[in-house]
C-alpha cells in the first residue's frame, strides 16, 4: 500500500518535471527571441522626434501653409517634485496632513510651512505606512540637502522620541531656506522670460497640471478597483459599464444592459454605495469630455478603501508614478530662445521643465482659410485616451497566453493606436486642404532609442535612430494673388452700387455695406479653379481670439464659403434664378430647331393654361421689360420670366430633371476636399429609369459643411403644379446651386465639356490624372445660339449685363445676369455666370451676390468687371486682351 502511494507520489512529481521542463524549453528555446526582446524592451527608452509637415502652395508655387521650427515649454511632473523644492515641500506637507492648498499657496506659506517642517516630531511620522513614510523621507532629504547615506540619520532620528527635527539637525534650516529662495528665483526667472505677469505666474499653471493628473490618478484608480472587483480586466470597464459603448443591434444593447445592471448591483453591494446606479457608473466610465470632480473621485475612493480595502490596495502609489512619468503636459507653445538656452544650460536647476523642440504651423499669406484649413494640436482628451490605449496594450502584449476575444482586442487596438491615435505632440489636420490631405502633408516621426543603464563615454547608448520623414507637399490651383483681388473687386462693386442708389434707398444702401458674395472661375482646359473666393472671410487671428463671436455672427455667417454655397440658412438658399434659363432654351430647341425663332407674347405676368386669377390664384410675375412678343434670342438677352414659363410648362419635369441630373446639378461639385461616400444613397430618388447609375452622398468629416445643401436638386418623383414646375424653369424652386457649380454649367455651355473642378494641382510629389469631363449631348448649331444670345447680354444696350461704364465686352465676356428670391420676406439675390473670352473660351465663372435686393446687372456685373480690370487679372488672363 505504501509502495503504491509512493509509486503515485513519483508519478506525479514526475509529470510535474516533465512540465516545468517542458515550459523552460518552450520559454528558452521556442520563445527565446521573443522573449529575448521583451527583456531588451524593457531597458529601452525611446523619444520620438517630430516630422516637419508638409507646405500648401498656391498655383505659382506662394506659400499658404508651412511649419516653422519652435520650442514648447513642457512640464513632466515626476520630475518637477522630485527636483524643485516648492513641489518637495508642498508633497510633504500632503504625506503629513500639513495645510496646503496647492504649489500656488507655497510662496505665501513658505515661512510657516518652513517653520512646520523644523517642528516636525517623530510622532507625526508614526502613522505613515511604509511606502509612504519612506516617501516622506525622501522629499525630507531633498529639502535640506541630505545625501543618501545621511539620509539614514533621518530613519535613526524616527526611530527615537527625540527633538524636533531642527533641534536634531540644526544646519537643515538654512539649507531648506536657501534652496526654497533659490527655487522661487529660478521660477520667477522663467516667468520674467515668458512675459507672464503677476496675475499668471508659474506655479498657477503648474498647480493646474498637477490637479488634473490628480483627478486622472482617482479616475484610473476607481476603474481599477472596479475591475479587480468584478474580476475583469481594465480595458473591459469602459466596455461593460459605459453608456458611450452601447453595442449596437436591440439584442446585443439588452443583453449588455442586463449584464451592466448586474455588475452595477455588484459594485453598489461591494463598496456599499447608497446613491443613483448611473452616478456610479458616471464615475467608473465616464463619457468622453465629462465625469466626476477629483473631489467626488477622492470621497468614492475613501468609501472603497474604507469598506474594500483589497480592491484598491497599492494602487495609488503605483498609478502615481506611471502617470506622473507617462503625463507630460505643454504649458507654453512657441517659447524664445532666451529660455531654451536658459534651461539646456542647467537642466538639473530647473528639474521637470523641460525644452521639447517642435512645429508652428503658419500661414504666412493668411488667404482663402476656408479652403487652406486649420490644424489642430493634442488635446487633454486625446492624452488620456492615448495612455489609456498604450496601458491597455501592454496589459495585453504581457499575458502569457491571451483567449481569442483577447487576442481579437489586441489585434484591433493595435491596429487603430498604430494608425489613428493622436499621441502627445502631434498636430493633425482639423478642416480644408490641411485636413483632406492628412495622409500626404503629416510625414512620419522620427526616433531614438537608448539602452537605459548602459553609457559609452558617459553618454546613453544609442542602439537605433531613425530621422524623421517630413511630410510632401499640396500645391493647389488657386492663386493667392487672384483670390485677392476677386475680394477686393467684390467690395469696390459694392462700393459701386451703393453710390448709384439714391435717396429712397437709404436703408439698402446700408445694408450694401457688408458684402455676402461668393466667386468662381474655372480653367475649362484642366478644371483647376484659380479663383474661388468668398466675402466676408475671417483671418486666423480672428479665429483665434474671437472664434465665439464669429459664430454667433448668422447674418455674416464667415464661416461659410460662399462660393461652395453649402450650410446656407433658409434666406441664403442659392437658388440659382435666371443663369438656369439656357438649359431651358437647350431643351427646348432639342424637341424642336424651330423654337429659336418662335415668339411668345410676355404681358408681363403668367398663369398656367386654363387658369383664371383670382384672390387664391395669382399669376407669376416678369418685371424684365415692357410687355411684347419675344423670340429665344431676346428672351435670353432680356432675361424674360414669361417665355421660360412657357417652355417650362410645355417641356414637362422629367426631360428638365434628367437634362439637369446629367449637367451635375443636385451633385457635390467634386472638389478634392469634400468627400463624396458612392455607392450610398443620399434620398430615395437615386434610382429610377432616369438615373445615369451614380450614386453618392457627402461623406462624413468638417469639410462637408462646405457643400452641405449647396447642389440640390428636387426628386424626380415629385408631383409638381404648374405654378412650381414654371418656376424651376427660371431656376426659382427644386434647384441650388453653388457659383462653383454655376461656373461647370457655363463651361459645359461654352465648350460642350463638363469639367470637374480641381483645387489640388500636386500632391505627394506628383500631379494626379485630370478626370475625364463628363460628356452630355449638346448640338453645336444650338449651342452657338445659345452663345449669341449670352454674349448679347454683355454686349447689347438692352442687354441685362450691359452697363456703359463698366462694359464687359471689352474684357469678351459672355453671359447671364440672374435674380433669385430664396423667400417671400427676404432680400433678393444677384447673379452673373458666363465664360470668356466669348471666341475661344478659356474660362467660365460665376459670382452670387447674396441678400442685396439688386437684380444682377446691378451689381453682379461688376463685380466681374472690377476682376478683369484689375492689373493682376490682365495680367494673368492674358487671353482677354484685344
């Protein structure tokens, strides 16, 4: 009997051998590498160095865009309270209980916090565990100078009843005094160096920076002790008790909302928690940008401690040091030279200031921002969550053996911290061009990695750099200088209109003060669009310091590029008005050549056949000229409301919808910067027998905004009266359109071609394919009577655009002027969209002067020939000239 258990005994021990050994050969053999590695990763310490971003250009090769080597003052805080005696002071005083209220209240405190530390007894000590009493003796050391090996008389005096400290060692009070005075002057120093005044100083940022990793320590800290309480892993907190992680699908939400309810209870039960469940939850996995005060934090953790000690213990002095290490906050951006070299000449004087070199992003022509874009810097938010993600994969990488949903969370945390993650110091595009264009303009960072422990003449050894890949370039088609004077010419047409009113009109001419107007001017050989300007604008000092007022600016709205048309209120709705007669006419003379010569009488107002006025019924109205009959020629060059009634009515909504839809109206006008998601359906009428097979919508980000509602065009669906679909004939209803859009319709009537506009040129090193433009029917003999018609409008007397003073066709412009009324009670706008010159066209443009209560050729005309005039523009439209 005994043998048998003595044989099981060594059978056992045996297997349990032959285990251990198999687990040695697995870790030293198989895994060596890997684990070889780990073991070298663990003394390595890698600084990251930033890549220059790259420039955005202009057409001629101008600077819009470029970073400029800088230098930000950081603030590593570990090392600041570890090195600079008023954070010593201030740590020991919060270990004793001594009354502080932050590093802010230490220079108004220091005499009786000084004469506090020499009073202190042995006894005050005695209720310090011990991790923390030695903690205290360390920042006791450093304050008075002691080096290690003295700092055992500091144990021995805890361990008597003896004196006061500064009875047992006397020479400890001047040395603290002259290392706090010392202190305080190398602060003030760096205070006199950034300009900060008295009521600013230093400490008040720093006290700030330590507060908020103060809270960050609760936070991290309750969502410990919650996972070590339900017995889960940190990165799963979030997952299972935060309300922003709610899985989507209604089976997946209730079975996770019954899971969440029930380790809620647990909690509640655990920590013997008397409020709401959701404060609770509020407080372990906050929503992003929200959560509790480090107050609130700090009272739930004293319960925790108090009721379950073993869920939070060791963690605060561990989560202490990785955050206070980890956590380097930017106090100033941009600093001089001055404190750079101050600093790098005695780094140990001013321990946990620290000089980080960096780039400004500047904008040296301060032109077309809405386009060019803003960068953005790390926020606090985006810090938090790029530890949290670094934490939460080291927890992952170090697991021997991880379960497959473990190892799925890996996989894709890694993936997005690799990709997308933001990490402290990178700048990223926020909007425009700098946004878009992200992948091409950010570069790589570069590193270096050091062997911690290991120095070669003194120095760290440096296993590996890899230098920084600056980002590539993005030059853009438009022309700094152009978009320039296209504002300048804006006002002067203003300026122009407002003189010719007269005294009736005083309100008016106050309300043409403000110019709202948006112009475009597209290049028919490429697409590129030299000009795409918008009024008013804002600078980027503007948007620094009076972003809110700006915002709350709706009538100006500067935030809107009128020139795209999108995000428009209900009484800046760019209806395009009469500039969307000549498809009319096109369609027209398409089911019958004849119609160029037939007249229809104008009386001046319009009802549909078979309809009587009445109070209900009231007819549409054409104030263009008196009244008569009209061929299509002169209803073009007069802008007549009543003959496009007429066609409008005859032609019927399905070939206007169709011939529209294929000209790209109700489409993103394509430029690079607003994305377009294809292959998803923006309404219901993407499909049907008159669809060309295109399908999109604008696809999430901030340039969106841009066109959001600007190209729209109503159902194909739609039941129209006769009153609206007339009015879609003159382009009053069913139709927006943006003066980009404007500008491809005029450039597919001069030249048959609908070219997609471009604003980038190059990117990445390379000019990418010019798209093929779009071919829709268009007959060359009714096209060149569509075009005698327009170049009418400039050039003849009783054309709508012709004005003796500001004559277009001297510059060889063609055209049509255009009003449009976005609602009853609202001011009108004015139009002008053509191309020039008028016999060879080279571009098309359209300008939208928005709210002025002007037709076109009072004010939209001269905007255009304020333009060309300009010695810029004759100089680089070289091809107008006679």
């Amino acid at each position: 009997m005994r043998k048998r258990r003595l044989r099981h005994l060594i059978l056992v021990l045996a297997a349990v051998q032959v285990i251990l050994a198999a687990r040695m050969f697995q870790l030293q053999v198989v895994e060596h590498e890997e684990w070889a590695e780990r073991a070298r990763r663990s003394r390595l310490e890698k600084r990251t160095i930033p890549a220059e971003r790259g420039r955005i250009l202009d057409r001629a090769g101008v600077v819009l865009a470029e970073d400029r080597r800088s230098f930000d003052l950081m603030l590593e805080y570990r090392a600041f309270r570890r090195g600079q005696p008023v954070a010593q002071l201030f740590e020991l005083c919060l270990l004793l209980g001594i009354p502080c209220t932050g590093l802010d209240a230490v220079p108004q405190q220091v005499e009786q916090l000084i004469l506090r530390v020499l009073a202190l007894q042995p006894t005050d000590f005695a209720g310090l565990g011990s991790r923390r009493q030695g903690d205290a003796i360390f920042y006791l050391r450093q304050l008075v100078g002691f080096s290690r090996s003295e700092g055992e008389a500091i144990e021995a005096w805890l361990r008597t009843e003896g004196p006061a400290f500064g009875e047992a060692f006397p020479e400890a009070e001047d040395t603290l005094r002259d290392g706090m005075a010392s202190c305080f002057e190398r602060l003030r120093e760096i205070e006199r160096l950034l300009g900060l005044g008295f009521e600013e100083p230093l400490l008040v940022r720093l006290e700030d920076e330590r507060r908020g990793l103060e809270r960050r320590i609760r936070q991290q800290a309750v969502r410990s002790a919650a996972a070590e309480a339900l017995g889960i892993g940190e990165w799963e907190v979030v997952g299972a008790l935060g309300l922003h992680r709610e899985p989507e699908g209604e089976k997946a939400r209730l079975e996770w909302q019954v899971e969440r309810l029930f380790a809620l209870q647990d909690l509640a039960r655990r920590w013997q928690w008397t409020g709401e469940l959701e404060e609770l939850a509020a407080a372990i996995a906050p929503p992003p940008q929200t959560g509790p005060s480090a107050e609130q934090l700090g009272e739930l953790l004293g319960r925790i401690e108090a009721v379950a000690q073993d869920d939070v213990a060791g963690l605060r002095r561990e989560l202490v040091a990785r955050i206070h290490r980890d956590r380097v906050a930017r106090l100033v951006r941009g600093v001089d030279y001055e404190i750079v070299d101050r600093i790098g000449q005695d780094p140990e004087a001013f321990a946990g200031l620290q000089i980080e070199a960096a780039a400004d992003r500047l904008y040296p022509q301060d032109v077309a921002p809405h386009l060019v874009g803003n960068v953005r810097i790390t926020s606090n938010d985006d810090i938090e969550d790029y530890y949290a993600q670094r934490r939460v994969l080291q927890e992952l990488a170090g697991k021997l053996v991880r379960t497959p949903a473990e190892e799925e969370l890996y996989r894709e945390l890694r993936r997005e911290f690799l990709r997308s993650t933001m990490r402290p110091g990178d700048v990223v595009g926020r909007s425009g061009v700098e946004w878009a264009f992200e992948e091409v303009l950010r570069g790589e960072r570069g590193y270096l990695r050091e062997l911690v422990g290991v120095e070669d003449e003194g120095a760290p050894r440096e296993l590996e750099f890899v230098p920084p890949r600056p980002g590539q370039d993005v030059q853009l088609s438009l022309s700094a200088e152009l978009n320039a004077v296209a504002e300048r010419a804006i006002a002067q047409a203003y300026a122009i209109a407002r003189d010719r009113l007269d005294a009736s009109q005083a309100a008016l001419r106050e309300d043409l003060r403000q110019p709202r107007a948006g112009l475009a001017i597209i290049d028919l050989r490429d697409g590129s669009i030299p000009v795409l300007a918008t009024v008013p604008s804002y600078t980027r000092e503007e948007y620094r310091t009076d972003f809110e007022v700006l915002r709350d600016d709706v009538a100006n709205a500067v935030f809107r590029h009128r020139g795209l048309g999108g995000n428009a209120s209900g009484w800046q709705t760019p209806y395009p008005g009469s500039t969307f007669k000549p498809l009319i006419a096109l369609l027209a003379l398409e089911r019958d050549p004849q119609a160029w010569n037939r007249e229809i009488y104008c009386g001046n107002q319009w009802l549909p056949p078979g309809m009587q006025a009445s109070e209900r019924i009231r007819p549409l109205k054409c104030r263009n000229h008196s009244a008569r009959s009209l061929d299509m020629h002169e209803a073009l060059k007069l802008s007549c409301n009543t003959y496009f009634y007429t066609l409008a009515h005859e032609l019927g909504w399905e070939p206007m919808w169709t011939r529209a839809h294929e000209l790209g109206f109700g489409a993103p006008s394509g430029i690079e910067i607003v994305p377009i998601d294809h292959d998803h359906l923006d309404e219901e009428d993407r499909e049907g027998p008159y669809d060309d097979g295109e399908r999109f919508r604008l696809a999430s980000g901030p340039n969106r905004l841009l066109e959001t509602g600007a190209n729209y065009l109503a159902s194909r669906h739609e039941n129209f009266n006769g009153f609206t679909l007339a009015r879609f004939g003159i382009g009053q209803v069913s139709v927006h359109a943006s003066p980009l859009q404007m500008a491809r319709f005029y450039g597919w009537l001069a030249t048959g071609e609908l070219v997609t506009p471009r604003l980038v040129l190059r990117s990445g090193g390379g000019a990418p394919a010019l798209p093929e433009p779009a071919r829709v029917p268009l007959d060359p003999v009714f096209q060149r009577q569509i075009q005698g018609a327009l170049r009418a409008v400039t050039e003849d007397p009783a054309g709508t655009a012709f004005d003796e003073r500001y004559r277009l066709d001297l510059f060889r412009v063609a055209g049509k002027t255009g009003t449009s009324q976005p609602s009853r009670i609202h001011p009108t706008h004015a139009w002008f969209a053509g191309y020039f010159p008028w016999d060879e066209p080279r571009y098309a443009f359209a300008v939208l002067c928005e709210n002025v209560q002007l037709h076109g050729g009072e004010i939209a005309n001269l905007v255009v020939h304020q333009f060309l005039a300009s010695e810029e523009a004759r100089a680089y439209f070289h091809e107008i000239q006679d």
